[in-house]
C-alpha cells in the first residue's frame, strides 16, 4: 500500500503530494500492461515463425532429395487403381514447391525474426521503467529526498516512457494481444485508475456519469413482477418494511 510522506524538520513544505505518487503507480501500471502486450506478439510472432520455418526447411528438403520423386512416383504407383487419388497426389506434388516459395517469401517479406527481437526490447524497456517507477514510490514512502528530487526522476521516466512508445509504434501489437495484457493486470489497473478519480472528483470536480444497465425484455418482465409481489405481501402483511426496502433497493 502508498504510504504518504509526511514532512520533517527541515524538509520544504512542499513534498511529494499524493497525486503525484499515484501518477507514478499509474505509469508502473502501464509499463507492465505494455510490456505483457509485447511480449505476448513477440510469442506469436516467434510462433508463425518457427512454423513457416519449418514447413519451408521441410518441404525445400523433399524437393531437393532424391528420394522424394521416387517416393511421389511410389505412392502413386500404389494408387494407381485409384485416379482421384493419383490425381490428388500430383496435384500435391505441383502445389508443394509454390506453397514453399510463398512461406519463404512471408518469412522475409514480414520480418518476423526482426519483428521478435524487437517487441522483445520494447517489452524489456517497459520492464526497466517500471522497476524505475516502484524503486521510485519506495524512495518517496522511506521520506529519502525533497520533492523536486523526486520529481525531477519522474519526469525523465515519463519521457523515456513516451520514446519507448513511439519506438513500439513501429512494431504494433493487435487487439487480443491488449485485451490479454489488460487482463493480466486488471487488478492492479482498477485500483489505481480508482484511486486516480478520486483525486479528480477532489480536485477537478470531475465525476463520470453513471450509466444505466440496458434491460432485456424477459429482465424487465421479472423485475416487474417480483416488484407487484413484493407489494403485495408488504401491504397484506407477510413481509416486513425493512425487507420489501431491500427488494427495492435490490432491483
């Protein structure tokens, strides 16, 4: 939990204000969410990589054998009976050598080697500026420094934050990379985006609307009904007033 400085003798009055520090646990925050979603591309780049790879190492090395056309010619001669099959196995063997060219082709065309490397140094950016950011609130809970100190790291954080940034734009990730490394931090996002309201709504008088939740037809039938029967029983007796508030309150 961020502990809040408290001045000492000697120290300026202005020390590091609360806000500040919870900017600070924002960045952390999204640093790790940035390193996860790059990390995780990195992985499934890594993984296309590894496949094509292998199926054009594979294939180059079938055409290139000896024994592949006489494998070719030895299975068709066993299926001669059949011409679907025979048909099927020299279709095969003409659409082997295309299907290598073109993952060859992906492979260089795309970059994916490249690609690997560097969503992996973006994500460990991410990874030093995060360890920077936590090693920084510690720093400010232990009360080490005045706030300028302070402040003056996490501006230089920040703005090595927004260069890692723009260098990750280069390599972008998709939509269910994001959604994953959102997810794996859920937890940790909320509190501080909470946290990160209530300062705006202290200071800024900022408040988001609350949005009501959209009823289905068969909810609103449900609520509807057990509303009436909520009634009812209050006013023949069965339930008391503190209940049928509840049921209220409930719905």
């Amino acid at each position: 939990m961020i502990e809040i400085p408290t001045p000492t003798s000697g120290e300026p009055k202005h020390l590091v204000r609360s806000e500040k520090l919870v900017e600070i646990a924002n960045l952390e925050v999204d640093c790790k969410i940035g390193k996860d979603r790059h990390f995780i591309a990195a992985d499934r780049k890594n993984r296309w990589r590894i496949i094509l790879g292998m199926f054009s190492v594979i294939g180059s090395a079938i055409m290139a054998s000896e024994s592949g056309p006489a494998l070719s010619k030895l299975i068709q001669s066993y299926f001669s009976d059949d011409k679907h099959v025979a048909g099927l196995l020299g279709f095969l063997g003409t659409l082997l050598p295309l299907l290598v060219g073109i993952s060859t082709a992906i492979i260089g065309f795309l970059g994916l080697e490249k690609q690997t490397a560097q969503h992996r140094f973006v994500g460990n950016s991410y990874i030093e500026i995060a360890r920077k950011a936590r090693s920084l609130i510690n720093d400010i809970n232990a009360n080490t420094a005045t706030s300028a100190d302070y402040l003056g790291r996490y501006e230089k954080l920040l703005t090595h934050y927004l260069e890692v940034n723009k260098e990750g734009e280069g390599y972008p990730t998709n939509k269910k990379d994001s959604d994953k490394a959102m997810q794996m931090n859920e937890k940790r996002r909320s509190a501080v985006k909470a946290k990160l309201m209530e300062f705006d709504a202290a200071t800024l008088g900022l408040k988001e609307k609350q949005s009501l939740p959209k009823l289905n037809l068969r909810t609103a039938i449900a609520r509807g009904t057990k509303l009436k029967f909520a009634a009812i029983f209050f006013k023949i007796g069965i339930i008391r007033k503190s209940d049928y508030k509840k049921i209220l309150t409930s719905l």
